[in-house]
C-alpha cells in the first residue's frame, strides 16, 4: 500500500491512502462473452447459449434427439457430456471419425471466423471505448456511481 509523509508540528506522521474495492466492467464481460461466443460458434456450430443449454435448433424443431444429439456437426455441452438420450462425446458416426473428427470438420470450415472473432472484437471493443469516452462513458460511470451499483462501462 502507498503511504504519505505528512508534516504535523516537529513529528512526521505518516497515513495509508485507502484503496476502492474494483469495479465491475461491463465492457469487459460484453468483450468476454462475444470472444466465447465467436469461439463456439466456429468449433461447436451454435452460439454459446445454445451450448451450454443444449436447446440446439434440431432439437427445438423436433428434428434431432434431446440436447442436439442428432449426428450433425451441431455440438451442445449437455451432449458431449452424455446427458439425456445422447451417450456420451455425442453421437457421431465412423463415417465422420466420431467427435474428434466433426470438431476438426467445424475448425477447418469456420477457422477464419474464429480468428477474426478474437482479434478483431477486442480491438473493436477498445478503439470504440477510446472515441466514445469523454461523450458517453464518463458520464454514465458518473451516473451508475451515483446509483450505488458497483459497476462501470
């Protein structure tokens, strides 16, 4: 922790400055979120809700089998890990090489996508936060400040 040295008569005393507990940045969690998002999109077929739920498309239109274990190249968190009718790393056929082989299919078809979703939203992310500072994001932080949340953008 810094210390100050401050002058009181003949004796020098000396205090610790105190530190705010961080803020929650918002912008930061919205980066986070859309970078997973590019990520599951690209190597699983479906965005990062869908994943992690298992409410995939097929299985919404009756299509597939619960939890999006239908053998397409549509991957969900609750089929790799074998819940419900699905056993478990989903259920993919010979002919594709099982689960190693549709993911590697999904890389090699979406790895330019996945690429440009993590270099390019976090650059986004900050050059917009720069030119949109002193008009939006100062103001606003000032205002959620104000409201008591521990939170900033």
């Amino acid at each position: 922790m810094a210390t100050r040295s401050r002058k009181n008569g003949r004796f020098t005393k000396t205090t610790r400055r105190r530190r705010s507990k961080p803020k929650t940045n918002l912008t930061n969690i919205a980066v986070s979120a859309l970078v997973a998002n590019s990520i599951t999109k690209g190597a699983f077929n479906t965005n990062l809700v869908e994943f992690v739920t298992g409410n995939t498309e097929n299985a919404r239109l009756g299509n597939g089998n619960k939890f999006g274990s239908d053998g397409s190249f549509v991957m969900s968190l609750p089929e790799l890990m074998g819940v419900g009718s699905s056993k478990l790393g989903g259920n993919y056929g010979a002919s594709v090489g099982g689960f190693q082989g549709a993911l590697m299919r999904n890389l090699k078809a979406n790895w330019l996508e996945i690429t440009m979703g993590v270099v390019l939203i976090p650059v986004i992310a900050k050059t917009a936060t720069k030119l949109i500072r002193k008009p939006v994001i100062l103001p606003a932080n000032r205002m959620l400040k104000s409201t008591g949340l521990d939170v900033k953008l």
